[in-house]
C-alpha cells in the first residue's frame, strides 16, 4: 500500500510499503519512481517487507522547494527518515543506478542500518568525463527541447534492444509514467549524479554482504568498467545477466530469484549458518 508522511523539509513523502519479514529497501533511478519495481514488490512481499520510496518530484512526493540542493546525501536523508517513522532497525537496501548512488550515501552515513547492500545497475564509482559530458548535453536537451521529448528518446535506450521491439506497449508506459517528473528536478538530479563522489572506498569498509546486478547489454553503465568494483567488498556477489539492458526489474522476471536469494544470504551472514 502507499504511504504518505508529511515532514518538514522534504514537504510529503510517498512510499509503498508491502508484505511482512526481514525488509527489502527499494530505490529507483532516474528518471523514474518506485513503481518501477511492482513486478518485484509482487514477486517477494509474500516473503518479506519491501519497502520502496519515491524520491522529490516522483510519485506523490513533494518537488524539492530548492532543487539546487538536490544531493545524493540528501536523498539519503529521506530514505532514513522513513526507517526511522517505520522504526525499522536494518534493512537490505537495493539501489538502482542513480538509487544506488544514493544507496552508497546512505552506506557510508549510516552503514549501522544496512543487512546487506545490492547495487542493482549501478556503481560505487563517480562519474567519468565522458558521463558528465553526456549529462551536460542532456541538461541543454531538456531546457532546448522540454523533458517530454528527452526522456521518449533517452528510456528506450535504456533497455536491450530486442526488449524494445517486443514489448513497445510497456516502455511506452513507463516513459509515460516518467513523465510527471518536472523538468526541473531532473535537472537537478542530473547535476546532483555530477557532483557525487567516488565511494568505492565505502565498499571495502562495509561489514556486510554486497551483491552487484549488471546487464550484458547496458549501454548506461558499461560492464568493463562497473566489474572493477566488485572485489573492494569483504564479501561480494555478482551477477551479470545476458540478454539485458539497464533495467533487470523489467526485463528479467529471474530477478526476483536472486533478490531473493541475497536476502536469505544476509538474513543469515552474521550468524554464520
Ligand atoms: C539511472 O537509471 O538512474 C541513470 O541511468 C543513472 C545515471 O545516469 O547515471
């Protein structure tokens, strides 16, 4: 079910909060909102607690009153005010790609809170040159050309080709879908991915278990050089699944599966069975 809180910076915050057990912590990536994950939340809340926030302009959450001040810290921010009014202890947080930025923000301001953490098409990295140039073009786009046009042309490509040609209708509805997002803060979410650090090295402090999820075909993130993370963690699980783009929460129903399976895996890790 959704659920609304009011809080005093971030205006109302939305987040679906389904089924019962050990909790799953949920983030999307830009530009989209946690209904991306329904498949996922259907598929795992008989077994656990998912949990899955919107950030500031998607869902039912509030804009931002100063869109400039957009951070990945400050996203992290929000996620622990919602454990804190859930009075949920530790979680599994699974970020995916701009929502894993924000997932290593919040590892390294409160690794306490954290069971296990799964960067899901995403990386611990900060941006290359080549990447902020890219988001520099993009942020033209939108002011040139408005957000409608970017994001029908830029949400296809982020899934692998032969997803495109047989399933139109259901990219079509998520460019849709992404759509209510305002102009304004996805710019200032492209700026606040720019300004985000190298964190990798909160992946080598991290106590607990870390699993990577990575697409053959993502032309977002490319594979070479996500895969140079995946020995920093004490422990670390990858998987790198064919046939797949950016976007495994809808390409690829097997996700569920492994999702699954890392959080029996970190449900029992410190107890050691
Ligand atoms: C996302 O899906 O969140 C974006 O591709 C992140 C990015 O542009 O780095």
């Amino acid at each position: 079910m959704q659920k609304l809180l009011m809080h005093s910076q971030f205006g109302q915050i939305s987040y679906e909060d389904a089924g019962t057990g050990p909790v799953l912590v949920l983030l999307h990536g830009f530009p989209f909102s946690s209904s991306i994950f329904q498949q996922l939340i259907a598929a795992l809340s008989h077994t656990y607690r998912m949990i899955a926030p919107d950030f500031p302009g998607s869902g039912s959450t509030s804009v931002i009153s100063s869109p400039e001040v957009a951070s990945m810290e400050l996203l992290a921010q929000l996620i622990k005010i919602i454990l804190d009014q859930e009075k949920i202890e530790q979680c599994v947080l699974v970020g995916h790609s701009m929502g894993g930025y924000v997932a290593m923000a919040f590892a390294e301001a409160y690794p306490g809170r954290l069971k296990g953490l799964c960067l899901l098409h995403s990386t611990a990295y900060d941006d290359t040159e080549e990447k902020r140039q890219a988001r520099v073009r993009s942020i033209q786009f939108i002011q040139t050309h408005g957000s409608a046009l970017f994001l029908k042309q830029m949400i296809p490509g982020l899934f692998a080709s032969h997803y495109v040609h047989t399933h139109p209708e259901q990219v079509n509805e998520i460019v849709k879908q992404s759509q209510r997002i305002p102009a304004e803060m996805l710019i200032a979410y492209y700026k606040a991915m720019m300004k985000r650090p190298d964190r990798s090295y909160v992946l080598r402090t991290l106590r607990t278990p870390v699993a990577f999820v990575f697409g053959k075909e993502d032309t977002s993130l490319l594979l070479d050089q996500a895969l140079a993370q995946v020995s920093l963690p004490g422990d670390s699980t990858v998987h790198v699944l064919g046939q797949t783009g950016h976007m495994s929460m809808i390409e690829q129903p097997r996700l569920s599966r492994l999702l699954g399976y890392f959080m029996d895996y970190c449900e029992t890790y410190l107890s050691g069975t």
